[in-house]
C-alpha cells in the first residue's frame, strides 16, 4: 500500500519577523549667535531639521530628506559643525529606511568624523550606533557588535539615556537572529526599563516589539501577541506608521503560525499599504514575502510566487542579504509543491550558503530542513535524514519549537519510508506534542496525518482513520487544500488496503477534485511549472482511473484519463481546458451521501478532539453525548460503505459522469465519423496494462493486461526503438526487430482482436499513455505482418480537444499550401539535398508558396498563415530532452525558432494541416518515460485555436527516405479519394513493399551530423522495407 506518496511534509517557509532598532534622530544644541545674518540662516537651518525630524517620526521620509538637506546647506554656510554633524546623521537615517544603504553609511561615516572632531560624543554615540546597523543590516554582525559595543560606552559614560536604550535595543536584535535568545531578552528588557523611564514612548513600542519577536522565535504565541498589541496601541497615538506597519506585520505572523491565515493576510496588508505609502522598501519587502508565506499555505502558488518575486526584486535592489536569504528559501518551498526539486535545491543552496556567512542560525535550519525534504522527495532517504538532522540540532540550541516539531515529523517521514514504523512513530509524537503545545494548527495537522500513515503501514485501519479524520478537519479549517487532498488520497488508500474499492473510489474523487482546483489556480504559472506540479499529483487520478476499471466502470475511467490527459498535454486551448476542468469528477448518490456523511463523522471528531485536548471547554455530560453520537454516525457510515460495496459486488454500480452528453460526443465523435473505427485507450499502471476501447454506437469495453506494468512496458519500448533506429538488411536483425514489436503486439492489440474482428474495424485512433507514446503504433508486428498491413492509424492528444467536423476539400485547387524548408548547411546541421525537391512536387500538385532558406523565416511563417490549408515545413529540428521548452525548427536564415515563440503563432485555427517534415517532431523526451507530451508537434494542434491535425516523426529521419515519404503522401492525398490517415498508410505500405527508390542520402533531419563510420547512423539498408524508414511519421489529430 503506497501510503507514503501521499504523506504531508512540512516545508518550512520563512515568515519574516521585523525586529526594528531605532536610529538616532537627535535634536541640535544651538551655539552662540555670529552676526544677524548669520543667526537668520541658523534659525532657518534649525527649523528646517525639526520639521524634517517630524516628519521624518511620520514616516514621510521623502519630505524629511529634501528639509535635512536644506539644513545641511544653511549650516555648513555658516560654520555650525554640530548642527551640520546631526543633520548629517539624520539623512543617513533617511537613506537606511530607504534601503540606500551604501549613501545611509556615508553620512553616517561623516557624521561620526564632525562628532569626533568637535569632541561632541552625544553625535559620536549615535553615528556609532547607526553605523553598527547597517552592517547588521550587511549580515556583518561581528562588525555591528563592535560599532555597537563602542556606542553603548559612549552613551553610558554620558548617560544618554535615550541612546544607551536604542544601543541596547540593536544588540539584542543582534543576539535575536543570532538564536541567543536569554542573551537577547536581557538586553531588551534592560532598554525597555530605560525607555520608560524617560518616557520615549517610540523606543518603547519598538523594544515591545521586539521582545514580542523573541517569544514568537520560542513559539510562545499568545505572549508574543500581547507584547505586539502593547506596541501597535502606542505606534497608533503617536503616529509612528513605520512603527505601526512593522507590528502590524508581526501580529500577522502570528495568526499565520497559529494557522489563522485570513486573518494574518489582513494585517500584512495593512502592513504593506502603510509601508508602500512611506517609502519603506525594505519593508515593503518584508510583508510581500509574508503575503507569499499565506497564499503558499492555501496551495495557490502562482500568487504566493509572484509575492515572492516582489520581494527578491527588492531585497537585491536594496541589498538586504538577510531578506535574501528568506526570500530564496521561500521561493525554493513554492518550486518543491510544485515537484521542481532541482530548482527547489538550488534555491535552497543558495539561501544556505548565504545564511552560513552571515551567521543566521535560525534561516540555516529551515534551510537544511527544506534541502532534506527534497532528497526525500527524490528516495535519498539517508541523505534527507543527515540533513534533517542537523536542522534538528540547530532548532534545538535555538529553542525554536516550531522548527523543532516540523523537523522531527520530518524524520519520521523518512523512517515511514524505510518501513520502520515504530521509530517513525516516536518521532510524529514528539511533534505532535510540540505542535498542540504551541497552537500551530497546520504543523498539527501535519503530524496527525503522518501517524494515521504510520498506523496504515502497521495495519491499524481504525487508528489510522482516526487521526486522518483529525488532520482533515483542521486542514480544511485552514484552507490548505493540498494537504486536504493528501489526508483524502490517504484514506483511499487505507479502504484499498480493507477491500473496499467502491468506498475507496468515493474518497480518491474528492481528492481528484482538490488537486483540479489548486491545477485551476495554477493556469498563470508557465507550462513547465504547471505539468511538474501534475506528476506531484497524478499517482491520484491513475489510481482512481485503475480502480473505476477495476469495477467495471469504463465512462468514468475515460474521463479521469482525459482530466490526466490534459493536464499532460503543454499547448491546451484554454477555453476547452477550463469547460473540461470546471466540473471535476463528479459523484455517483452513493458517494455522494459518503462524503456527507463522513464530513459530519470529522466535524464531530474534531469537537470531541477539542475537548480533549482543553477540558474547559466542555463538561462531561456534551462529552458523552457527543462520543455516543460519534459512535453511531460511525456506525451508520460503516453501513453506507458496506451497501455500497455489496452493490458493486451485484454489478449494480451507478454511473457518474459531469457532463455526460458532452463527454459522451468528444469522443462519440472521433469513431463515428468514419465507420469500422476503434478508439483505443492503453493505460499504464505500475503493475498491469488496461486497454480501454470505444466504437460506433456508444459501445465501450475494456480489456485488462495483467503483470505487465509500467516498468515492463518501458524496457520493452527501449528495446523496439533501439532496434528501429539501426536499419539493416540482415535477416538475422530483422527478425530481432519483428520479434521485439510482436511482444508489444501481444500486449497492445492481440487483447482487442475480438472486437476488431466482431466489428469489422478498419482504422485505428490511438489515445496514447506512458511509454506507449514512443511506439510506432503502425510497425506492431503480429507474428506475419505489421498492424499497418491491415489497419489506417492515427493518434489524437485528447478526444475533447480533436476537431473531427472539418476535413481537406477534395480539388487540389481549394487546398493552399503554404511550403518552407531548408536545404542548405550549418554549422551542426548538414544540408538536407532533398528538400526543394519535396517543395518543388508538392506545389506542382497544389496551388501556393515555397520560402526557401533565406525566405523561410519567422515573419514569413507567421504572416503567411492566414489563408493556408496545409502548411508543410521540411528542415531540421533539435529536439531538447532536458529542457522541452528549448527544442526548435531550424529558420532559413539558421537560427532556431523555439517553441517558446512557436505557441504564440496565430491564425493556425484556419489550418487543417501542419506537416513537420524533420526529426523526432512528435517526442516529448528522450527517455521513453512517456510522463508528458512537450514535443514540437505539440503547440501547433490542440483545440479550435490551432491546425486540426500534425504530422511529426518519433525518431532522427533520413533526408532521402523522408522526402520520398512526403512526395507519395501528397501524391495519394490529392487523388481526393483518401483521407489523410489513408493516404500516409498507402505512402508507408508504398516504401514497405519497396516501390520506391532506394535513398541517395544518409544526412538526417536533425542537428546530428552523420560520420561514416562513428556508428551515430547504421549504414542503410538496400530498401526501404525497414521500419526505420517508414515508420517514423504518425498523424496526430483529426485523420480526415
């Protein structure tokens, strides 16, 4: 039972706390008046640096630099260096907050330099102090204690109270991130004492502040609040808004801790306008990350992603390390939801070593968790252990408790997954504990749902319900709805593991319509992150798909592999894509009345759990009625899920489909538009083959292939292309090959031999799976002939997303043809001879244009689309396994045009035909993974937005044979009389019985450069009876 692909583990997200010091704004000494002059200008300079102090205290800081720096101007005119060292203290405040800290640090070092030339050590203190903040605020912390620690002796020695309490308050900022927290407290509180006393009321809200913070780095939520509200009451009567959008922020995060996350996003917005009106970039930054921190936790990534970038933008911009790093590790958090570990690791890695450096202990933990959850998420379970470890250990010296429990559920993950379920165990308790203890709702959650997971794995189906009903509550409480697809898929696994399908089916719906909506939510996130997100999830729908089967229950599975179809497919038309998504998977009344009733079974587990957990809040008499209550719903959900099995057992089993009629025509649609044709379905599961089929007349079966699975299948595809691509005459090589297909054969098309034959089936249309996508369906070998010999074949991406009501009009003159290629060479990409030669026979047959090398470029192909029916393109083409979204065509002039720029072509609705006349067109990846279609073929059909049908190859094409193909393939198309299925399958049968010429050419239409000799490309075979020559082409889409 594969429970653990569905278990919940905790990320760690950095939510930012903002621990303010306060910088020195220090009033002017007045000096004796010079002249009358002179006093006129210094009166006029002292009162320009009090209105800049006030508005500086308002947070309008622009207004406060422009009155600072007529100041400054006024009192360097006339001589006054104390009034010119403070104001120049002052704008460099003013460009700290800014975030321009290399000019803040300027006017600070020559601020410092007035103050020790006149010996006055008021301004030395302060210029000190704010010196050691932007090095703290440099990550240089040894260089900030020092600056600090000087500051703080000057003040003493003075007794400038009011400076000795901000120098206080930074070195316990300093001793904070540091994880020392007794250390930090000590000193916050020895400034809070001072602040009072002299009644500075803005060092008093910041110095709550963050005393606040050092209770929520202990996960003391409910204290850190209440040191939070005492701060924000006291920014707000003395209008320090600044003061006032950074509590406002961390009073946010502690909702989001305590899993409250409507409410957290409330105040980090608040947050975020204030900061945004008053300039500060530095925290506007800081609440765009916790706003990404909050839409993270609802599973809506493009949102949380997008603040996130927000705020990398900035935190670079103004050179913020220390937001750097949490930036990058958050952003590593969104990339692993969405099963992007490689960019999850590098991001973690680079917050890791930056953290290293500046010595933030606390970041340094969430980074080595986040670094272990990847390499679990990758099976490298002892090296995901090593690093949870060390997280472990810095968690615990920091008292960070919140780390601590995410960290320890973690580790038991990885021991779920060594099948060590004992250990495993002692580790979720410990961070359960943890967890309730310190209010955090999602952590709590989370390791309930890794000890109903450890309870499915030792067998315990009661227990591990138990705790997943627990977790389901409060994740829905929470909004976190990928962790209420997880717990739901989790449960489907456990009715697996009792027996029960149909109940089992009932919860893997639920879960299925989850993930649909957070895939909803992910349309803006580019196709790459999207389709990575899918294979995080799809174990979900082809278990569903599997058991649907299983029951007998072929509508329904079709439409799950559809769902898992279009998630798969890279270029969709959007408005098909969101009518095929919008109404999920819908349910029978039986599962229906299963997800009722066991929603009331988990509300009321939860108020019981409740009570249990805080006794005060029931007395004993609610406590038993609510747990003889609970027994009986219990009981009554037990009976629904037995009726419900025996049902099926009676093969009574209801059938459920949202939007039926429309489901039923997509593809309805496909095998009556051409009588005697089967639609075929192969689906591959891990341990068997289905071949689901529909014909005329709303006729559907299926056929399992038992104990042939996915990995099976894969070897034995591996097996037929390698033969493929080594084209020999040796009979000896022949027969290896044939053999190698008709094991395919009997797995794919010997099962459908009896409805073929009942229903006098002629052409096949293949919906492909898995590895089954890399397979020349046409050179499937029966033991006397290939499949070809008796069938037409096409494939379609998806039923839905195939236009069957349009077809090619039989005059060749009503049949433009828009003709490009290239023959000529380049550097990694010989000549292909043979091209004008196909452009020249293919024009002689039907009216329209050829661009040749030079003409064929981007502009040509997309200004000339418009008008066309066939657009025929012969060059080479680069097919990128590592990343799809890099493959190309080959441009006349060559340059490649990348898919990238290929999907935004318009104006392909108008044609019927794209025929991409070069190598590997039709493949998704090298390795026949069959994990997605992100071929080239791909972005040009799909949907009414593009060309109804392609014709693409599977492998590296030879020149010759290719343009022979293509020549005989229009020459049977334009008889009228064939459709396009029809007219390739006599080109293909044309080149299997050898009446065409031999090849001329060994170049292939890809960026490999063929050696003589290097063994890149076998030498050819005296024919083209090989499959390696015909076979290549498949037409995808409608084969009218």
């Amino acid at each position: 039972m594969s429970i653990g692909s569905g278990l919940l583990r905790g990320l760690a997200p950095v939510l930012l706390l903002a621990s303010v010091g306060v910088f020195g704004l220090d009033g002017v000494s007045r000096a004796p008046v010079v002249a009358q002059s002179t006093q006129d200008q210094k009166a006029e300079a002292e009162r320009l640096h009090q209105q800049g102090l006030q508005q500086s205290r308002k947070s309008d800081y622009r207004a406060a630099l422009e009155s600072f720096q007529k100041a400054l101007i006024l009192f360097k005119v006339v001589g006054d260096q104390l009034g010119e060292g403070a104001t120049l203290n002052n704008i460099g405040s003013i460009y700290d907050r800014l975030g321009q800290i290399d000019k803040a640090l300027e006017y600070y070092r020559q601020s410092l330099a007035i103050a020790k030339n006149i010996g006055y050590r008021l301004g030395e203190g302060r210029s000190l102090n704010n010196i050691g903040n932007i090095y703290d605020r440099l990550g240089q912390t040894d260089k900030a204690l020092e600056y600090y620690q000087q500051s703080l002796t000057i003040t003493k020695d003075i007794k400038d109270h009011l400076g000795e309490g901000t120098t206080l308050d930074n070195i316990g900022n300093i001793y904070d991130r540091l994880g020392q927290t007794d250390k930090a407290l000590e000193y916050y509180q020895q400034s809070l004492t001072i602040h009072k006393a002299i009644g500075d009321r803005n060092s008093e809200a910041t110095t709550l502040n963050n005393i606040g913070g050092i209770y929520t780095h202990l996960s003391q939520y409910p204290k850190a609040l209440d040191f939070y509200q005492q701060s924000l009451t006291i920014h707000r009567a003395i209008s320090d808004r600044n003061g006032e959008a950074t509590t406002l922020n961390n009073i946010g995060l502690i909702y989001a801790h305590l899993g409250q996350y409507s409410k957290a996003l409330d105040f980090y917005q608040q947050s975020l306008g204030i900061r945004k009106d008053t300039g500060d970039r530095d925290g506007e930054a800081n609440s765009l990350n916790n706003i990404g921190g909050i839409y993270a936790h609802l599973s809506q990534y493009p949102k949380a992603l997008d603040f996130y970038q927000q705020a990398l933008t900035l935190v670079r911009e103004i050179n913020n390390r220390t937001g750097e790093i949490n930036t990058l590790n958050n952003i590593g958090s969104i990339h692993a939801y969405l099963g992007q570990y490689s960019k999850a690791l590098d991001f973690y890695q680079q917050s890791l070593v930056i953290c290293k450096a500046l010595g933030d202990r606390d970041v340094e933990a969430k980074s080595l968790n986040n670094i272990g959850n990847i390499y679990s998420s990758l099976g490298q379970y002892s090296r995901a252990l090593e690093f949870y470890q060390q997280s472990l250990s810095i968690h615990k010296a920091l008292g960070d408790r919140n780390g601590e429990g995410t960290t320890l559920n973690n580790i038991g993950s990885i021991y779920v997954h060594l099948g060590q379920y004992p250990k495993a165990l002692h580790f979720a308790q410990q961070a359960l504990a943890i967890r309730k203890d310190i209010g955090d709702r999602n952590g709590e959650a989370n390791s309930l749902d890794s000890i109903g997971s450890i309870y499915a794995g030792l067998g315990q189906y009661p227990k591990a319900l138990e705790f997943y009903q627990r977790a389901l509550t409060i994740v829905k409480a929470i909004g976190n709805r990928n962790g209420e697809a997880t717990i739901i898929n989790n449960i489907g696994y456990v009715y697996i593991a009792r027996q029960k399908p149909v109940s089992a089916i009932g919860f893997f719906k639920q879960s299925v319509n989850v993930y649909e909506l957070i895939r909803q939510d992910n349309r803006p996130l580019s196709r790459e992150q999207q389709e990575s997100y899918t294979k995080t999830v799809e174990h979900t729908y082809r278990k569903l798909a599997d058991l649907l089967l299983s029951q007998g229950r072929l509508l329904e599975a079709q439409q799950v592999l559809e769902l898992l179809k279009v998630q798969e497919i890279s270029l969709l038309d959007r408005e098909n894509r969101a009518t095929l998504t919008a109404a999920g998977i819908a349910y029978t009344r039986t599962e229906t009345q299963i997800k009722t009733e066991h929603g009331n079974l988990v509300a009321l587990g939860e108020k019981l759990y409740n009570c249990e957990t805080d006794e005060k809040r029931c007395d004993r008499t609610q406590v038993q009625q609510w747990q003889t209550q609970r027994q009986q719903l219990q009981q009554q959900f037990d009976q629904i899920l037995a009726t419900a099995e025996q049902t099926a057992k009676s093969r009574q089993t209801e059938i459920a489909i949202a939007g039926k009629n429309d489901f039923i025509k997509s593809y309805q649609s496909i095998v009556e538009a051409q009588p005697g044709t089967l639609l075929v379905y192969p689906f591959v599961t891990d341990d068997k083959i289905w071949l689901l089929w529909a014909s005329a007349g709303g006729v559907l079966g299926s056929t399992e292939v038992p104990t042939v699975g996915r990995k099976q299948l894969l070897t034995a595809v591996k097996d037929f292309r390698d033969r493929l691509q080594t084209p020999s005459s040796d009979p000896a090589e022949i027969e290896k090959l044939q053999r190698s297909s008709q094991q395919l054969y009997q797995w794919l098309i010997k099962p459908l031999e009896p409805a073929l034959e009942s229903k006098n089936i002629q052409h096949l249309v293949f919906s492909l799976d898995s590895a089954t996508r890399y397979i020349p369906m046409a050179a499937l070998y029966d033991g006397n002939q290939y499949l070809l010999q008796r069938y037409s074949i096409s494939t379609v991406l998806n039923a839905s997303l195939t236009v069957m009501d349009d077809r090619l009009p039989r005059s060749t003159q009503a049949t433009p043809v828009l003709a490009l290629g290239v023959s000529q060479g380049f550097p990694n990409f010989a000549p292909l001879a043979n091209v004008p030669t196909e452009l020249n026979s293919i024009l002689k047959i039907y009216p329209g244009q050829q661009f040749l090398n030079q003409t064929f470029n981007e502009q040509t192909l997309s200004n000339q689309l418009k008008q066309q029916k066939i657009v025929h393109i012969a060059t080479h083409a680069d097919f990128q396994a590592v990343d799809p979204k890099s493959s190309f065509l080959l441009l006349g002039n060559g340059q490649p045009y990348p898919i990238r720029e290929i999907q935004f072509l318009r104006n392909l609705g108008n044609v019927h035909l794209v025929v991409l006349s070069a190598c590997e067109t039709a493949l998704s990846e090298t390795d026949p993974d069959g994990k997605e279609i992100l071929g080239i073929s791909a972005y040009f059909t799909g949907g009414n937005s593009k060309a109804k049908a392609v014709m693409a190859s599977l492998w590296q094409v030879n020149d010759a044979s290719t343009s022979q193909l293509m020549q005989q393939f229009y020459n049977n198309l334009a008889t009228g009389q064939m459709t396009k299925a029809e007219a390739l399958r006599q080109a293909q049968l044309s080149m299997l019985s050898d009446k065409t010429r031999k090849p001329d050419s060994k170049d292939r239409r890809s960026s490999v450069v063929y050696n003589p000799g290097s063994g890149q490309n076998a030498g050819l075979s005296r024919d083209l009876s090989h499959p390696y020559y015909w076979a290549p082409f498949i037409l995808i889409g409608n084969g009218l």
